[in-house]
C-alpha cells in the first residue's frame, strides 16, 4: 500500500485488536487496517491535524478505537523568520478509531 507517498513514522499495532493497525506519515496521513495490514482506510487525519509528521500513535491496550496522534512541531525557516507563530508539537486523540479526532 503506498498511502501518501511520504516515509511512515508511526505504526501502532493495537494489543486489544491485533488485527487493528495504525500507520501515521511524514506528510501527516494516518491510516488504518483491521484485518492486520491486507486492506487499508483512506487517510484518517482530516482537517483537524495540520498537514505535520505524526511522530508517534498509540492505542488504549483495552480497545483499539481509541488512539492517541502525536503530531510533531515544524515549522518553515522563512515564517518563522517573518515572525509567524512557531508550530509547536500537539496531541490528537480519537474515540472512533480515527474517523473524528
């Protein structure tokens, strides 16, 4: 599966579900399988997580719904050098195993 042609650089494999996996990307995607990596959803991240690296994901051990995005704090030179706001690292957590953060 190809995603969204950017490296993968958060996989969670849930311990309530093992069939349920997590992939997050450099370009800020974050798919998931249920049947242990053979089908994959479209990309989960939606509009309320910036188009930023997911750094790490990580489920409840007790239900594979609930997962945890870390998405990290990047930012362009030139903005920062204009004196727009710096991004900072943030925290998305989802109930619904990804379709609302």
């Amino acid at each position: 599966f190809h995603f969204d042609g950017s490296a993968v650089t958060a996989i969670e494999v849930s311990t309530a579900d093992p069939a349920v996996v997590y992939v997050g990307t450099a370009h800020g995607g974050i798919y998931r399988s249920g049947d242990g990596g053979r089908e994959w959803s479209a990309d989960l991240a939606g509009p309320e997580i910036p188009n930023r690296t997911i750094t790490q994901l990580e489920c409840d051990p007790r239900d594979a719904n609930h997962v945890v995005a870390v998405v990290a704090a990047t930012g362009r030179p030139s903005a920062i050098l204009r004196g727009e706001p710096k991004p900072f690292s943030r925290v998305f957590a989802s109930t619904t195993g990804g379709q609302v953060w």
